[in-house]
C-alpha cells in the first residue's frame, strides 16, 4: 500500500500514549492539524449521508461529531475517526421513508444495545476467520468507492471549480514531498478558500449541500410506542446496522492498525462503536461506525496517531457548523472532493494489481479479492463484500484442500490382508471421492484401514467412512478402522450407524 507522508519518529507504545503527546508540542501540532481537516472534511459527508437517508442535515452532522467525541473515549483503536457513514444510512433510509425520524433514532439506540452485546459475546473473533486477499479487496474497493462520488463534483459543474480541483491536488500531492510540517489537506482548503473569493469565482461550496445547523445538540428521547410492535419493526433494521458497523469498524481498525504498525482492542471497538451509537442516538441523531475516508487523512495523510484527534475532529466540527457556519460554508467543495482523491489513491493497494504481484499470486487469491471487490462498488455494503469474500476464500480452500487428500493400498505378502493407507484432513468437501478410493471386488477377505496420518472432522466423513465397510460388507470382506486419533474416534463412535 503507497504512502507519501511521513510521520513522527516515535515508538508505537508512544504513538498510544495521549500523555505522553499532550507533553510534546510537535506530536501535539500535528493532532490538532489533523483534527482541523477532519472536522472540515467530515462537513460536506455528513451532510451528503443525511440526504441518504431522508433526514434532515443536522442529524447527520450531529452524529458525525457526537460519534467521533464518544469513540475518542470509548473505541479500541487510537486516531479512527467513527461518524454517520454511507453503509449505515442506506440499511436506515427505508425505516426513514416507511416511519419516520423518531424510529430511526429508536433504531439506532437498538443498534446500540445489540453492538455492546455482540462485544460481550465476542463478536470481534470473526475477524481472525478474513483471509488476507479479502482485505485486501475491501480496501481496494474502499478506494474506489472514496473516488468514483467524487466526479460528481468534478462534472457538469462552472469552469471554474476545474482550476480550483488542479491546485488542491497539486498541493496535497506535491507538498508532502516537501515538507510534512502541516497537512496538505489544511493547506489546500486555507489557500483555496480565500482565493475562490477574492476572484469572485462562483463554484459549488459546502453550504450548497445543505443548511448547517445554528443551534447546540440536546438531549432527546425517541417518540415512539413501547410495544413489541415497535420492537419487531426496529429490530431488523437495528440488527443490520449493528452488523453492518462493526465489519466495518473493525476492518478500519485492522488498516489502521497496519498502517501505524500498532495493535488495536477489536472486542473495544466492537462494544465501544455500541455506547457511540447509543449516545448518539439519545441526541436525536442517525449514528453511524468507523469511517474509512476520514480515518486515512486523520492517519495517513495528516499523521495523528492518538485519541487527541478523534476527540477533536468531533469538537471542531460542532464548533464549524454551529458558530463558524457562515465561513466554513464558503469553502469550495472542489477542493474537498480533490483531498478525497488523494485518500482514494493512498488508500487502494497498487501492489496488489501490479502484473508482477498477479503472476505470482494464486489464481485463487486473486479471485478472493476480485469478488470482494466487485460485490462491495455493486452493492456499496462493506459487510456483504466482505461476507461475499470470506465465502469465495471458503470455497477456494475447500476445492485446495480436497485435492490433498490420498488413499495408498499396499498388500501383504500372502496377499490375504489389503491394507488402506488415508492421509489428509478428511471433512465435506475431501471425503466425497473417498467412497471411490477401495477395490471392492479386487480386494481379500480382510481390509485395513489406516487413519494414522489422517483426521476425521465432520459427519460427512463418518457417512462416507460407514458406506465403505457397508460395502465391504455385501462382498463378505471383513473391515478394521484403525490407527484414529481420540477425537476421529469419538466422533465415529457418536455418529456412526445413524447417518444413513
């Protein structure tokens, strides 16, 4: 994966430590920096996924900066930026249309509860089940889903916001290779902000995408009926969002956690990413998860490493849109769409498509990390990408692992014992051809069969195992299983006899 910025020369037990850089002025420049872009950049998002999901921009605001100050405290990894995301507003945007704001909130209060659950049950272990090509997949799909929204500022729009998207990626492309001293993204929002209105330029700006709100956030309890109507209603949705927000909360968590070379607490995040939306919800807002875009200029791009910056971007951006409304509202959304390609490109691993990493790398791998990718731009679900890649990656590895498996038949020297020899892990996909393996009509009056260098793992096998010696059987052979390991051997006693 390409990166351009470099970042502080510090230990990652230093990186972690929000003490540590409160002490130190240059660690500290640089997550108040990085605050700032964020906060900027969260604006126009939040606004655009409010109009996702039916709701008023204030909503989406609100729970961009709520989110982003609860996981600053709450979440497992230091510097993600979590707010009101793209993913979670399409699974909330119908339960908008049918019932309306006050069961959104409900929902995502719901969500809440079932995220702190899933943490309790330990839901973040799946994540040791994702192949390395899925993830790979799924941030290359991340990258492409960050920059194909982003020509819908760049098409159909004044000649003038052309100019203006030239200079911003001219400047957070090329100054990093001069100096990292302050983000690219800030300097290119600072310089073009100004110069758009001193040249009187009429471009698209923020405040074109919505009215920012002019009043603080308050405290707000859903108006809905406590039924178990209410409940059967808000349960599938608020399920959905509580899966959906935590796959992708914690594949952003794990990118980070690769990027910055530090380890994160999953099972954290998971119930951490719950209290978010919970407090976020009691603010009447549309919550949301870990955000991809952001967290890559909050870590990549601008080099913030701590919860310093999380908690900031959160504050920052109550602070733009309630009293700095009028200011931040001029900023031209060219040069915030030309930040967002410079994450896209950052973010998506060219490695991964060079032609000499696709040579080298197994048809099967590659297959992986396509399918992910292509289901995740199809449908923009993070979660069913991911789900879609984990399923091909299975299948893959049942196809290799099937392969693996061989049978060796040897006689003795009378010729009166055949003696089967198994190797491989035996289970669905392995033991299907193995019914086919033994010379039924070929073989003496006593067969062996020798599971030494082999394990049985699953009823399949049992099954297959059981129509052998049947078979063997009806030509009046007489079959010994030996040599099975203790837990081969409990589950054949178990199930053996009963499967056919």
């Amino acid at each position: 994966m390409s990166t351009t910025v470099a970042t502080p020369p510090v230990s990652p037990v230093q990186r972690q430590s929000v003490l540590r850089t409160l002490r130190t002025p240059a660690w500290l420049r640089v997550e108040v920096l990085g605050a700032l872009v964020v906060g900027l950049a969260l604006i126009p998002e939040a606004i655009a996924f409010s109009v996702i999901a039916g709701v008023d921009p204030q909503v989406g605001l609100f729970a961009a900066a709520i989110m982003a100050m609860t996981l600053a405290l709450t979440g497992g990894r230091p510097a993600m930026i979590s707010a009101a995301t793209g993913a979670t507003a399409l699974v909330m945007a119908p339960l908008v249309a049918s019932h309306g704001v006050d069961h959104l909130v409900a929902a995502v209060l719901l969500a809440g509860v079932f995220q702190v659950v899933l943490g309790a049950l330990g839901f973040a272990r799946v994540m040791r089940f994702v192949p390395r090509a899925v993830m790979v997949g799924f941030v290359n799909a991340l990258g492409i889903l960050l920059f194909v929204p982003q020509l819908q500022e760049l098409i159909g729009v004044p000649w003038a916001v052309y100019p203006v998207a030239a200079v911003a990626l001219l400047i957070v492309f090329g100054l990093p290779r001069f100096t990292t001293a302050v983000p690219a993204p800030l300097v290119a929002i600072l310089v073009l902000t100004p110069a758009v209105l001193l040249l009187g330029w009429h471009v698209p700006s923020v405040t074109d995408k919505g009215q920012l709100p002019s009043a603080w956030p308050h405290l707000v309890l859903p108006s809905v009926p406590l039924t178990w109507d209410t409940l059967r209603i808000l349960t599938p949705y608020a399920l959905t969002m509580a899966v959906v927000g935590i796959m992708e909360s914690l594949m952003t968590a794990k990118l980070v956690d690769d990027i910055t070379d530090t380890p994160s607490s999953k099972t954290r995040e998971t119930w951490g990413q719950g209290v978010g939306n919970m407090v976020s919800a009691l603010f009447g807002t549309m919550g949301g998860c870990g955000m991809i875009g952001q967290t890559m200029i909050n870590v990549r791009s601008s080099g913030a490493r701590t919860r310093i910056s999380t908690f900031l971007s959160g504050l920052f951006l109550l602070v733009f849109v309630v009293l700095l409304g009028d200011v931040v509202g001029t900023v031209p959304m060219a040069a915030l769409a030309a930040i967002m390609i410079f994450v896209a490109w950052a973010t998506f691993d060219w490695q991964s498509v060079r032609p000499s990493t696709l040579r080298r790398m197994p048809l099967s791998e590659t297959t992986v990390m396509l399918v992910t990718v292509a289901v995740t731009v199809g449908t923009h679900n993070l979660a069913l990408g991911v789900a879609a890649g984990v399923l091909a990656a299975v299948i893959a590895f049942a196809r290799r692992v099937a392969h693996v498996v061989s049978v060796e038949r040897s006689l003795d020297d009378d010729a009166a014992v055949a003696t089967y020899r198994v190797h491989g892990a035996l289970f669905f996909a392995s033991s299907n051809d193995l019914y086919a393996q033994f010379r039924y009509a070929e073989d003496p009056q006593r067969v062996v069969i020798d599971f030494a260098d082999s394990h049985i793992w699953d009823a399949s096998t049992v099954a297959a195992l059981d129509s052998v010696v049947q078979k063997y059987q009806r030509h009046g052979t007489r079959v010994e299983v030996v040599n099975l390991n203790p837990e081969s051997r409990r589950l054949r006693v178990r199930l053996s006899g009963s499967l056919s």
